[in-house]
C-alpha cells in the first residue's frame, strides 16, 4: 500500500508535483497515467526518499521510505533502466545490491532466471540492448521478492516482444497480490495493463478510478444531457444508481452521464416528466480525449467545485 | 560492515580502481628510482630523499577515490545506492572509509617498496628505517593518503562531476598551494596553514632534509610540528566530509 499525500514538490517557481494525494492498493495493477512533464517521475522519485519533497508526505504501508529496513524487500523500483555502471556486468550490478539488504546470492541467479538475463548475467551491462538494460532494471525490482512494485514508463522504446513480456509480467505480479504501480504517457497501454488508474495532470490529480470507468469516459461513452430542470433529472439518475457529473456548457447546466445509455436516460426523463433541451452521446478518439482531460482540466476542475452554475467565462 | 562489503564488490567489479593503484605504486616508486639512481653518484640518499615522489602517487589515489563517487553520479547508481539503502550518511561514509583505507594501504606499500629500491640503488648510502623520524617519514605517506582520500570523496560528493572534482583535488595541491606563497607579505603565512602543507610537514618535518624538500614543494617554514600537521589536515578533510555528508543527504539525489 502506498499512500500519497498532498504532496508537493516545486523547483524554484515551476511546481512540478501540486498537492498530490492518492494511494495505491495491493493485488492490481495500478496506472499512473499522465502526459510528459505532468510530475509522474519526480512523484516516484519522491516515494523512493530520493527526492525531498517540498511539503507532504508518502507512506509505504505506513511509514516514509526512508525509515525501512532492507528497503528492497518492501518495495522494488525500475525508475530508469541506464542507472547501471557500463562497465560492470549485469551479476555484479545485482550481488552488490543484494548485498545491501542482506540478500543471498542465490536470488541474484534466481531473478537473473526470471528475466531471461542468466546467458549474459557476466557481460558488462554498458552494452546491452535497451530491451536487456529495462529487463536488468526489472531483476533488480524483483530481486528482494517485494510486496510493492513501481515501474516508470517501463515499455518505453521496446519492441512489440518486449511490451508484451513486461505487460504479463506485471499482470503476474498483481495477481500474485503485490502492489504494482506503472506510469506510463500512452492511456492506450494502460487500458491493457491497469485497473485501476491515477490521472495527473501539470503536477495535480485530475482522477483517480478504475480503468474501464475512464475509458469510457475517456473515449466518448458519455452522454451529455442538457435540461432546464437539472436536479430533478439528477435525482432521479442518482436513485437508479447511475453516475452523473455536472458540466457547464455554453453557459448552460448540463449532465455528464457515465456508464449507461442514451434510450435508459431518455427513459428515465420521460418517465419523471423531464424536459430534455440535448441528449447526445459523446465520441472521440481514446487518446485526444485523455489530452483534453490532462491539458484543460486541470483548469476545469478548479472552476468547477468553486462556482458551478453561475460562471461562464470560458471553456 | 554490510555497507563496506557493498563498496567493495562496486569499488573491485569495475576496472579503474585496479588500474590507478597500479599506476600510483608505478610512478611513485619509478620516479624514486630515477631520482635515486642519479642521485647516488652525487652523494648520500637520506630515508626522506626515498619519499619526495610520494606526491605522485597521492595524486593519481585522489582521483581514484573521486572518482569512486563521482561515476555513481555519472552513471545515476547514486539513485540506485541511494534506494538500496537510504541511509546516505552510512553508505557515503562507509565508500570514503573503503576508498581511505585503500589509498593508505597502496601508499604504505609504495613507500616501502621505493625505500626498498632506493636502498638497492643508493649503493653510497646507508638507509636504514632507525628512529621515529624515518619510520613517520615512510609509514606516514599512509595516513597521508588516508586523510587526501576522504578529502576527495568529500569533494566528489559535493560536485557530483568528475571533471570539476578531479581539477579541483589537482589543481588545490599542485597549483594553488605553492602559488599562494607569491601572495606579498602574507602569502608565506597563508600557504603555512594549507591542508596539504600541513600533511608535508607531517612527513618530513623535523629532519636533517627537511628543508631541502620545503624547497623542492616551493614552501615556506610551518611554525608547527608533524604531529600537529597531520591532526590539521585530517580535522579538514574530515569536517569537509562531514560538510559533504549533510549536502548529500538534504538534496535530491
């Protein structure tokens, strides 16, 4: 389990994490989606004790990572695949980690097995191939068979082979009942691998839910309705158990609705004796929808919670 | 001892340390032999005269223990040590203790080792290692080493680049030492207090040739004795550390 909570980091002036809290349970998968530069290494980084953060606080399973002991054994990490010294091979990169926490040899040969590396375990890892380099990256997370596991951006710039093999590999160890967050940029491999997803955009959380859930919402199986009688529609959505969120559109009221369809919602209008001035189903591709959501809601969200209903500047 | 066993397995799995410790040994007993060689047909060769060359293996130990710390920079494993243990104040100071301890041993037996030739070639001369004198003179390169060695991890870790933290270990001995004596009036009071004058007087202060190798390292006389020379430079290079240690482990890594 790790806990995130409002935390910040900022740079000088630039902010580049914003108040940032969320968490991430144990056995799935769990997404950590955003575009370049929304603050998703420097947050990992963060809950690794590398990075001080400016205020707040990570918890993994309750304390800072910095007060663990044998730290590989809680939580194993492959923030970047090149952090290894070229010149020293791929065995002893992992025996001196090893011998860090205080872990036998004998796991060093096992994870080496696992990754498929024990042919070139001797050879120096300054010339690997980046696909080897990230499965390197990825023994060395496993190497002190950790409850919680972190991958930043792990299928950047492999072959189809190698996405494949490190989408199953992470789906083996959720099921296996480990925390395993990945970020990532792209919402289409994330829509393979995560369950769960956790949206930041420019250093703030846009959203945190499940996978399924954003891409609908995400790629257009929304329904917009637009009526003047807003919270009696509302009402009587919110009774069937039907999520709704408020929207303001061309300086009107309107529904966002989420995971129905059009005719239910015609239904349940007409059977409160509704008025509906729109009722439209909402498309796009999956990833400009997630650009949209990344770039403007950050703004839209700080608009929304304050002054729903009485505002109409833009957008 | 965790932590030393881990800086060992880094510090022996890549091939640099092995081959400044070769060179160090190399130049200075080579250049001791010359020295020796010519000077034995122009006179007598003293226990301190064997020693001068010392400097040269100090320097190539300094980058060595420099860049023990820098490349994990270089190369981003100071994240990855940093993650394996985040303790940085016990990893950092067990690495400049392996690196220390190292540097010592490999200028103790460099120091023997030029006695040793120098004996041999000094065919007019009678060295012998009799009195305390002579044995701080030869068996001091050692702790000399020690001390330069954490002074360059201290100054590694707070550069983070090779190229900065090599020129400046080089350069502060070579360069700024013996040239803050040209300073007028108080250049000589200067240079007395710097570090590595202090660890030069801890060699060879106090003997008959003491003021021959003054000469030799272009400096002035230290109105202190070898012991309080050393005490000198291992208080700066240990509260440098210490400096060193707390810039680490506030900063991002």
């Amino acid at each position: 389990m790790i806990e995130v909570e409002h935390l910040t980091k900022r740079y000088g002036r630039t902010v580049a994490v914003d108040d940032l809290s969320f968490s991430v349970r144990p056995g799935r998968v769990t997404g950590f989606l955003g575009p370049n530069g929304a603050g998703k290494s420097t947050t990992m980084r963060m809950i690794l004790g590398l990075d001080r953060p400016t205020s707040g606080a990570v918890r993994i399973d309750g304390k800072p990572y910095r007060e663990l002991d044998r730290p590989l054994t809680r939580v194993g990490a492959l923030l970047d695949a090149k952090w290894v010294h070229p010149n020293r091979s791929a065995r002893a990169h992992l025996r001196w980690m090893a011998r860090t926490n205080r872990l036998p040899n004998r796991r060093v040969d096992e994870v080496l097995e696992t990754v498929g590396l024990s042919g070139v375990a001797d050879r120096r890892a300054g010339g690997f191939s980046l696909g080897m380099s990230q499965r390197l990256g990825i023994a060395a997370a496993l190497l002190g068979d950790p409850e919680i596991l972190m991958f930043d951006e792990p299928v950047n710039g492999l072959d189809p082979e190698g996405i494949l093999w490190i989408r199953q590999i992470m789906q083996r160890l959720a099921s296996e009942g480990r925390t395993v967050l990945v970020s990532s940029h792209l919402l289409s491999e994330m829509a393979q691998t995560a369950e769960e997803l956790v949206v930041i955009g420019r250093g703030k959380l846009i959203r945190q839910c499940g996978t399924a859930q954003f891409v609908d919402e995400a790629s257009g199986a929304t329904i917009r309705v637009r009526s003047p009688q807003v919270e009696r529609l509302r009402g009587a959505l919110h009774q069937q158990g039907i999520e709704v969120r408020d929207e303001v559109v061309d300086e009107s009221p309107t529904l966002v609705v989420v995971g129905t369809s059009s005719e239910r919602v015609g239904e349940i209008a007409a059977a409160q004796g509704v008025v509906l001035h729109e009722l439209s189903i909402q498309r796009g591709s999956l990833e400009q929808a997630f650009l949209q959501l990344t770039n403007e809601a950050v703004e839209y969200h700080a608009h929304n919670g304050a002054t729903t209903g009485n505002e109409g500047t833009d957008r | 001892m965790t932590l030393l066993a881990v800086e060992r397995i880094k510090l022996f799995s890549t091939r640099s340390p092995w081959w400044c410790m070769v060179v160090a040994v190399g130049l200075t007993v080579g250049f001791t032999a010359l020295m020796s060689g010519f000077a034995n047909e122009q006179g007598t060769v003293t226990v301190g005269f064997t020693q001068f060359s010392y400097q040269f293996g100090l320097m190539v130990l300094m980058v060595m223990a420099v860049l023990a710390v820098t490349t994990e920079y270089r190369f981003g494993t100071i994240r990855t040590t940093f993650q394996t243990a985040p303790n940085r104040a016990a990893v950092l100071t067990a690495k400049a203790l392996l690196v220390a301890v190292l540097a010592g041993v490999v200028a103790l037996v460099a120091a023997f080792l030029s006695f040793g030739v120098s004996d041999l070639l000094a065919t007019n001369s009678d060295l012998s290692l009799s009195g305390a004198d002579t044995w701080r003179n030869v068996a001091g390169t050692g702790l000399v080493a020690f001390f330069a060695a954490v002074l360059s991890v201290a100054v590694g870790i707070l550069l983070r680049q090779s190229a900065a933290a090599v020129t400046v270990v080089l350069v502060w001995p070579l360069l700024v030492e013996p040239l803050v004596a040209l300073i007028p009036r108080i250049g000589q009071d200067i240079q007395a207090w710097m570090p590595f004058v202090a660890a030069h007087q801890f060699l060879f202060g106090g003997q008959p040739d003491s003021a021959e190798a003054a000469m030799m390292m272009g400096m002035s006389e230290v109105p202190y004795g070898p012991w309080a020379g050393i005490a000198y430079f291992g208080a700066i290079s240990v509260g440098l550390f210490v400096v060193a240690l707390i810039t680490a482990s506030r900063r991002d890594a």
